[in-house]
C-alpha cells in the first residue's frame, strides 16, 4: 500500500510532466544506456570484492567470482521480494560455499551496516566538495537531509547491536522465553537452535570489527562502488552541460539519503520522486524524470536482469545434478 500511494504521488506531482519526460527518455542513446549497464556491473564486481574481503575470514577458499555471483543473485531476490528477500538469499548462497549460516548472517548485517555507514559519508563528503552550489539550490533541505542521516545513524547501530551485542541477545531471549513460557514450551528445540546461531553470529561479527583495516577497506570500496551509481546521472546529463560530475555525484548521494526517509520497500518510488524533485531544480523536471528513470533501469532493473540468468543457470544446474543422482 506504502508503494501504490507513493506511485500515485508521484504521478500526481508530475502529471503535467509526462510528456517532457518521454521526450528525453526517446532522445537516450544506445551508447549512454550501454554506459550505464557496464557502470552497474561494475558496482557489482566491486560489491563481489567486498563479499569475498569478509568472507575470506571464514572460508579462505572463497574466491572473487564467488561474491560477484552473490552480488547479483542478491539482485535478483531484492526485486522479486521487494527487498526482503535479499539478505535470505545472501545468507544461503554463503553458506552453500561454506560460511556457516550463524557467520553468514553476522557477515550480510555488517556488510549492510558498513554499506549504510558508507552512503552517510559519501553524501557528507560530496555534500562538502560541492558546498556553494548545494546550498544555493538545497538550503532547504537541510531538515530532511538532518532526518536521512538520523535515520541511517539509527539503522546502523541497530544492526550492529544485532550482530555483537550480548546484552541486546539476552534481552532478545528474554522476551522469547517467555513467550515460549506461556505456549508450554512448544519451541524448546527451536529456541535452542536460534541461540546457538546467535552466538556464532555475536562472536563472527566481533571477530570482523576487531579487524580496523579490513573495516576501513571496506567502508572505502562501498564509497568506489558507491561512485559508479551516483555517476550515472551524469551519463544522461553531459550533452546538456548543465551540471558537473562532482556536483551530479553530490545531488545523487543526496536524494538517496533524501529517499531514504519514506518509507518504501526497496526505495520503490520513494528514490524517483526525490530525485526528480533536487534534479528538475538544475536541469527541468522532463529530463530529471527521464533520467530517475534510468538510473531505477541501472540500479534495479539490469542487475534483477543478469541475476535472473544466474537464478535459472544454479536451478539448471541443481537439475541435472538430482537427475544424475536418480
């Protein structure tokens, strides 16, 4: 329902824009759409990178191409669940090449964590860069910008109270065993089983952020791969001479924190109608939504894409291995 409302918003709010932003979208060419597609994959590999920094710490054997296949059979799952489904498919996907599901669910909360952590520096860096020109067209912001970096803040501390935190784990167990209590102790097994992975998950979690460098490495690659989506924009926007790289990084990473404010799930057009707000003040509302468009197409649309073809390639090959063992 948040969605649908939110859609309607937003074709209420640019209803009188449609026509402009089809005009731009017709004028896209191959060539930006093809950039596009290769800045995600890159996002992407990066992302695979970072999956293997972390995972390297409980299966050495796990490889580069390994955590690229994660990143995009994420992809896959973010769309098709609306975002709930992508930390499921994490967990399982790391735990079928040999990370324990206790580790793997540590592993994924952190690297979410440290991924949050990272668009709050990005934007404040770039933010900083591009200060003059910011604050000339977004002063007023400054509210909502307060409340996305709360919000991220607030985020953050509560999944790495999640991971690590012994104190939030009691507390948790608590409140379970007692409701255990009062259905006769129906989940004894289950609740057993849960505080096992809970400890594997607490002492993987510290085991990670007890490794300063490998925590510091991984916040600057999430700020690079972070980079190659914030620069897309800029793709569409370069034949007008409007607007710098810099400054298309600095609007980007804020609307993202910006989004990040309404609620939506998988930023489903909570991320188009801000981006099309900040961007229309620079370049027009036709070619700002054309170009929200396009980014939706490069963040979502194409890895939900290849990560489709990685899906159906594992259940092929899952196939064929039950055949053989038939």
């Amino acid at each position: 329902m948040v969605v649908v409302a939110l859609l309607g918003i937003i074709v209420y709010t640019f209803r009188d824009s449609a026509g402009p932003i089809l005009e731009q979208l017709k004028k896209t060419t191959p060539a930006v759409v093809a950039g596009i597609c290769v800045m995600t994959m890159v996002y992407h590999v990066v992302e695979g990178f970072i999956t293997m920094v972390l995972a390297k710490h409980y299966q050495p054997e796990f490889t580069w191409g390994m955590g690229i296949t994660n990143a995009l059979y994420c992809s896959f799952y973010r769309v098709a669940t609306l975002g709930s489904g992508a930390g499921v498919a994490a967990i399982y996907y790391l735990n079928e090449h040999g990370v324990s599901y206790g580790q793997a669910f540590g592993l994924y909360m952190l690297q979410y964590a440290f991924h949050k952590i990272s668009i709050a520096l990005f934007s404040l860096l770039f933010f900083g860069l591009s200060w003059g020109y910011m604050w000339q067209h977004f002063a007023d912001y400054g509210g909502l910008l307060a409340a996305g970096y709360g919000i991220t803040v607030v985020i953050t501390l509560g999944l790495i109270l999640f991971c690590c935190s012994t104190g939030f784990h009691r507390l948790l167990f608590l409140v379970l065993d007692f409701a255990n209590g009062k259905m006769k102790h129906r989940f004894d097994s289950l609740l057993s089983h849960l505080r096992q992975q809970c400890g594997m998950m607490e002492e993987s979690s510290k085991h990670l952020l007890k490794r300063k460098s490998t925590v510091a490495g991984v916040i600057g690659l999430n700020m690079l791969k972070l980079s190659f989506w914030y620069a897309i924009p800029y793709l569409v926007f370069r034949a007008e001479n409007v607007i710098d790289l810099p400054e298309v990084m600095a609007v980007t990473s804020l609307s993202v924190m910006l989004a990040a404010v309404l609620p939506a799930p998988a930023g489903i057009g909570s991320t188009e109608f801000v981006f099309t707000s900040l961007f229309s003040k620079i370049v027009g509302t036709g070619m700002a939504g054309s170009a929200s468009l396009l980014y939706r197409f490069g963040t979502f649309v194409f890895p939900f894409v290849v990560g489709a073809v990685i899906v159906a390639a594992r259940h092929t090959k899952a196939g064929k291995k039950e055949k053989v063992c038939c």
